[in-house]
C-alpha cells in the first residue's frame, strides 16, 4: 500500500468517529474496599491478598492453603481468611 492510498484511508476512518469520541469521559477512581487482608477492587472486579511460596518441588495438592496447615502439599500459603477471600468474592 502506498502512503498516500495509507493518508487516506486514516482520514476516511477519522471522518466516521462521532464528536463526542473526541471529548472522552473521565474514568472513575476504583472503588476498594478490605476485608481483614484480602483487598477487594470492586470497580475491577478483583481480590488480591500476600502469599508466599512454600513449596517448588514435590507433590502437588493444593494451589493455596493457610498459614502453618499442609504447607507440604500446597504451593503457596496465606494468612488471609478463606472466608474473607470468599467474602470479597
């Protein structure tokens, strides 16, 4: 394609947007909320909370456990409450 055939087809697609696409609207600041030590971004849809690795080689049960209980079969560990994480959800 040639710059100008490239010229063109910019200034065809520019011509087709509305005015108002030109004057976007502020977007919100996220709403969060925390829940003991889950935080919650209600506007995104997301929960977050601090784990730390405890185990890179072995067997395999669980993704997540909480603190101090079968750490030897999960790959992380929290102490954030299930019932908060579910609580956020």
């Amino acid at each position: 394609m040639t710059r100008t055939a490239v010229a063109l087809l910019l200034a065809v697609g520019g011509m087709a947007c509305p005015a108002s696409a030109a004057d976007p609207k502020p977007i919100p600041p996220p709403k969060l909320a925390q829940i003991g030590q889950v935080r919650v971004d209600i506007t995104n849809r997301q929960i977050s909370f601090d784990s730390e690795v405890c185990l890179r080689e072995g067997v395999l049960e669980f993704l997540l456990c909480g603190w101090r209980t079968k750490t030897h079969e999960s790959i992380l560990h929290s102490q954030a409450k299930a019932s908060h994480m579910h609580a956020g959800c």
